[in-house]
C-alpha cells in the first residue's frame, strides 16, 4: 500500500489541502472548526500519515494489538448474548495476534494504549462521546451510527432478515417477536416498527408471559432468552444475533481497521 498524502486526506476528510495543512502543521490563527481539525487528525492517524513504532513492528510481526471493546451498560437478558459475543471474539483474537481489553463506560477519555475501539450496542450519542475522545480506529457493533466519515466501521444485524425467517418457520400465521430491550433506541424502535414485538426487561413478569404466548408462534432474540423461553413455548424458535458470520465480520473490519486500508464499503448488515 503507498504512503497516503495530504491531497488523499483532503479528500477522504472532504476539506481542501490547505485545511490539512494548517491542521497537521497546528498553524494557529486560521479559521477551523474543532469538529474539521478532530476529522483531518482522525483520518491522518488512522492511515498512519506519520510512521509509528506501533506500525512498524507490525510488519515485521512483533507487536499485539489491543483492541478496547466497550459496553455503555447491559440488562440481565443481554449479558450472556454478550459474553458470548466477547468468547467468541477472544478465540479469534488469539489467533490474530490482538489482545482484547474491556473498558469500563465511565472511562471516555483517550486510550492512550489502545489501537483500535469496539463499542457495543450503545447509544449514537456515547458513540460520538468515545470517537471524539480517540482517534485511533472506532467499530460501532449494534450502533446504528451511520457515520459519514469513512474511517469507521459499523457491523449490524438485519433484523429484517426476521421476516423472511418467520415465514420459514410459520409461514404465513402470525407470530410475536420476544427481544430484550437495547442501549441502542433506533434498533428498538425497528423492531416496533416492523414487527409484533415484546420487550423483555428486569421488571416483566415472565409467568404471565408464558401463558400469553403458550399457544403462540414467537421468535426470540438471543440465545439467553431462547433458553429461558424454549421449555415453555413449543413453537418457539431462536434468531440469533451473533452468528459467525456477523463474528468474522466484526474482525475483517479491525483487520481492515489496523492494517490501514482505504476500504470501500464502512457498514455491514449481517
């Protein structure tokens, strides 16, 4: 891959050369928004405009890299999908030469040690809060941020995808979505939007859900769920989130994240 140049970084950051110039020379005095100088030094960093030791002993197979996944918080219903998602993800880690570090939501300043950040089902503004803090690669899972700037990466679920299973599974009778309730509103608004869809939370009463649905078609979100559910309701059947395709999604865009590719497609739907 050739050295990228401050004409490609005008480009891919939309701003003219001169812009890029003043930002990554820190020439004082000139009219820039904090919002254009966080872009130009996000787009510089992430294509390693400078060459760092990091990179280097990256291509001579040396070094680890750390990726920091965040959790902006979790309910009961999501924790095990989560922490299978996370073994999931270490497994392959291991395999990649990257190291996995959990971070705690209430820390969004700098990761100074990091080389890349994954966040997990949060809200579009604790996305924002964390990119704005880094520049260093971000990978929204299950965010929903729909960025314009083409050095992040977005891996998502279809959830539309749940149609055409109901009609594989049920074919044309009616059926109800059973779903915990996500950080990400927009993902939980779809689901109203779109389906007949019963939200789990800490407070529901599961015995008087169980009766409700004992002779109904339900598709349930998420393997924790499914399992609490499957005994009860026989004509249940399991979506799952983190298939391993969407796994093996999640690390083509790291991969594509620390190798510093100019990709041309940012957000997955899995």
């Amino acid at each position: 891959m050739k050295q990228i140049t401050i004409k490609d970084i005008a480009r891919i950051s939309g701003v003219s050369i001169a812009t890029v110039s003043y930002v990554l020379n820190n020439k004082e005095g000139k009219n820039i928004s904090d919002e254009t100088r966080l872009k130009v030094i996000q787009v510089a960093s992430f294509f390693n405009y400078k060459i760092s030791n990091n990179a280097r002993n990256l291509a001579l197979g040396k070094s680890y890299k750390i990726v920091s996944l965040y959790i902006e918080n979790f309910s009961t219903f999501t924790a095990i999908d989560y922490r299978y998602f996370i073994d999931q993800l270490t497994k392959i880690f291991i395999k990649n030469n990257y190291q996995l570090s959990i971070v705690s939501s209430d820390l969004k300043s700098e990761l100074h040690n990091s080389d890349a950040i994954l966040i997990l089902d949060s809200s579009r503004e604790f996305f924002d809060e964390i990119s704005k803090n880094n520049i260093i690669p971000v990978i929204g899972v299950l965010t929903q941020t729909k960025q314009d700037l083409n050095i992040f990466f977005e891996i998502e679920r279809d959830f539309l995808q749940l149609k055409h299973f109901a009609i594989s599974c049920f074919n044309s009778s009616a059926y109800y979505v059973v779903s915990p309730k996500f950080n990400n509103t927009n993902i939980n608004s779809f689901l109203e939007e779109n389906f007949n869809v019963i939200f789990i939370e800490e407070t529901t009463k599961l015995t008087e859900l169980i009766k409700f649905l004992s002779d109904k078609n339900v598709i349930i979100l998420g393997r924790f769920l499914h399992n609490v559910f499957k005994g009860n309701l026989p004509n249940s059947k399991l979506f799952d989130i983190f298939t391993n395709q969407f796994i093996e999604t999640v690390l083509l865009c790291l991969n594509l994240s620390l190798q510093h590719t100019d990709a041309d497609k940012h957000i997955y739907y899995i």
